[in-house]
C-alpha cells in the first residue's frame, strides 16, 4: 500500500497500517456506549417520568422530575467525553479508560446493590444491563490495551 505525497509515492509501513487499523477499532468500541449515554441522555431529560418508571420509581413533584433530568445531563457529559475522545488520536486511551472506570464502578454499585438490597440477577432486567455492562468493560479493557500497545509501538506514552 502507498501514500500520494507532493506526486510521489511513500510506502505505508506495516506498523502504520496496524496503527491506523487500532485506531479504527478503538473508535468503533467507543462508539458503541457513547450511543448508549446519548439514548440514555434523551430519554432522562426528555421524559423522566416514563425512564424512571420501567423499574417502579415514581415521580411525583416537580422536584423530582428536575433531579431525574439531572442524571441525563451526567450521561450527557459522560457521551460528550467520549465523542471527544473518538475524534482525537491522542485521547483515545483516555477514552477507554473512562468507559472501563465507569463500567467497574457502575458493575461495583450494581453488586453492592445486589447484597445490599436483595435484588438478583434475573430481577427485571438486571441480567441485560449486567451483561452490557461487563461487554462494554471488557471490549473497552481491550481498547485500553491496544491503545497503550500502540502508544508504547510510536515512543509516546501519552
């Protein structure tokens, strides 16, 4: 494969190539629960009372309904965090490793919320939201790693 450059040709080493093809990867990971705090994001502010209410919580003063669009707005940060990160080479990394300490955090409260509260997996929809938390954790550990690989592979550890 080569490059056009000035009407000339530059061959495209084959580190380059696994370099751009990890980048492409790590966008695509990313992208993924960015979609998903963006969805969540529409639905908290638009319409709190319908995103609060599949799990039994009730909304019933003005208050309430405010605090809960507060939450879309915390999504909100997090998906912007995350768009940023998908358009900039260098923030890549920082990317995944929000995604993987949200995850961890998130999958930690969720299993402190389990023994605390007597809540199981098969409660709801618990086991859906668990399996997407651990996939989006895992994928996005493996985003982080690629990341750091290519880091290491180019002499910058930023």
């Amino acid at each position: 494969m080569t490059t056009q450059v000035l009407n000339r040709s530059l061959p495209v080493s084959p580190s380059e190539r696994s370099s751009r093809l990890a980048v492409w990867v790590s966008r695509v990971l990313l992208s993924l629960p960015t979609l998903v705090m963006i969805l969540i994001s529409i639905r908290f502010i638009l319409d709190p009372s319908h995103a609060a209410s599949p799990i039994g919580v009730s909304l019933s003063t003005p208050e309430a309904l405010t605090d809960t669009r507060v939450v879309g707005g915390i999504t909100l940060t997090v998906a912007f965090i995350l768009l940023t990160a998908i358009f900039s080479r260098r923030r890549l990394r920082m990317g995944h490793a929000v995604v993987v300490a949200l995850m961890a955090l998130i999958l930690t409260v969720r299993i402190f919320g389990f023994v605390r509260d007597g809540t199981r997996l098969g409660t709801g929809t618990q086991s859906v939201k668990t399996t997407g938390e651990v996939v989006f954790l895992v994928l996005n550990a493996a985003g982080l790693v690629l990341q750091t690989d290519r880091a290491k592979n180019k002499g910058g550890g930023r």
